[in-house]
C-alpha cells in the first residue's frame, strides 16, 4: 500500500471522525447519584456524585487526556493482517469517556513517524480530585503502511516507540492530590516539599491555588487543571479538576 492512498485514508477518516481504530476506558463508569443532601441551606446541585468546584452549564470537550503511560504494537497473524497500535494514559479524574487516538497533522512526516494525539470527552461538570484514572485506546493500520515508529502525545507528556513493534512506557510521577485536603500548600520558588506540604513543583502542569483573596482571572473549563482551593494559612480545602 502507497503513502498516497495511506495519507488519504487517515484525512478521510480524520474528517469523518470515524478512524480506523477502535479505542475503550477502563475501569467502571463514574457513579451517577442524586441530588445530594441539604444542609444549613446548601445544597450540592447536579447528579453526578464526583462532581466538585464550579456549578452551571455543562460543557463536556474533547481534549487530550492526562498523560500517556505506554504504547505497544502488534501485528495480526490472520487476514486481515493489520497493525495494531494499543496506547495507555492517565485522565485526571472519573467521568472521561470516549478515548481515541487521532493523527497530530496531516501530510506525510519526514521522518515517518505516526503522530497521534490521545484525546477523549471529559466530564460534563468538575471532578473531585479522587486520583488518575486508566484509559486506553487503539489504532489500527493496514500492512504495508510507510510509518516506522509511533509517536503519542497527551496534554503532559509525548512518549515514542522508535520502531514499529515492541513497546514503549512512560513513568508519571505528577501528584494527582488524592490526599491533598488537609496539607499545606507551598508554591514553586516559595519553599520546599515535606510531610504534610503539597509543592507546586509536584503538581500537573496549570495547577490554580486560589486563596481566600484571590479572584478566578481566566477559563474556568481546563479538565486537566487542578484548583486548590486555600484558608488563610494556605492549607487545602477543597481540590477539584475544572
């Protein structure tokens, strides 16, 4: 098979949304609750029992997921024979659906390297920072394809596989602030990690510590941005992914 026809086929595909592969999430689909109790007249509004920070419209998007963790190629013994490119990645909390992997560009890349991208919808409000989640996806390419190595980028990291089999993994040490409620929040430059302290340096790229005096200067929809939310001795409240 020609790069020609190759090129064309991912462009049509791309366009159409369809793709060649086939992508799933692992792991069980976030709770769905009710209202929530109402208390000293507050009460949680929306269904969705992860949610947390600002309330209103929905908006889910289709971004890239957290970071991807590994890649790995296979090659089909039976007809039809096909390559199959299976990635694995983090989202930065429940509620992600619809993982797939998409081509960065169009065109023939000079050093024949298949760029992809590893997006998926994120949830429709803000999510509790309850840890990363797994997800996974795949891609399929039929034999005789130009590409010699795969690339993979997310919203924290790229990882690339340097031939077209064998696999590829990536080491995410990002805190994901599961147990951040509590600590001590200590920004980049200001001071230095330790028992009970939750650094900036150790934090996902964008993370947003909003203080009891701080406005909330720009988007409030970054799925991938962690808001801590401070008391006046900069400890956590409250932390959440847009």
């Amino acid at each position: 098979m020609n790069y020609g026809k190759v090129g064309g086929m991912v462009a049509t595909l791309v366009v159409a949304a369809g793709l060649s592969g086939y992508a799933f999430a692992q792991g069980a689909p976030a709770a769905q609750g009710g209202g929530g109790s109402q208390g000293q007249g507050y009460a949680q509004s929306g269904s969705d029992a992860n949610a947390a920070g600002p309330s209103g419209a929905t908006r889910p998007l289709e971004v890239p997921v957290m970071a991807v963790t590994g890649i790995e190629v296979m090659h089909a013994t039976l007809d039809p024979k096909v390559d199959v490119i299976r990635v694995t990645g983090l989202v930065s909390s429940a509620g992600w659906t619809g993982p797939t992997l998409v081509p960065f560009f169009y065109g023939k890349p000079a050093d024949d390297v298949l760029d992809l991208q590893f997006i998926a919808t994120s949830p429709e409000q803000s999510q509790k920072a309850e840890g990363f989640q797994p997800i996974s996806a795949d891609f399929t390419l039929e034999a005789g394809h130009p590409f010699k190595g795969v690339r993979v980028r997310a919203y924290a990291n790229a990882l690339e596989l340097k031939q077209m089999n064998g696999n590829a993994q990536a080491q995410i040490k990002a805190n994901d602030c599961k147990d951040c409620i509590g600590k001590t929040f200590v920004d980049k430059g200001q001071g230095q990690p330790g028992p009970g302290v939750v650094y900036g340096g150790d934090l996902p790229p964008d993370y947003r510590p909003i203080g009891p005096t701080h406005g909330v200067k720009g988007d409030v929809h970054n799925p991938n941005r962690i808001n801590l939310i401070l008391d006046g001795q900069n400890k956590i409240v409250m932390a959440f992914w847009e």
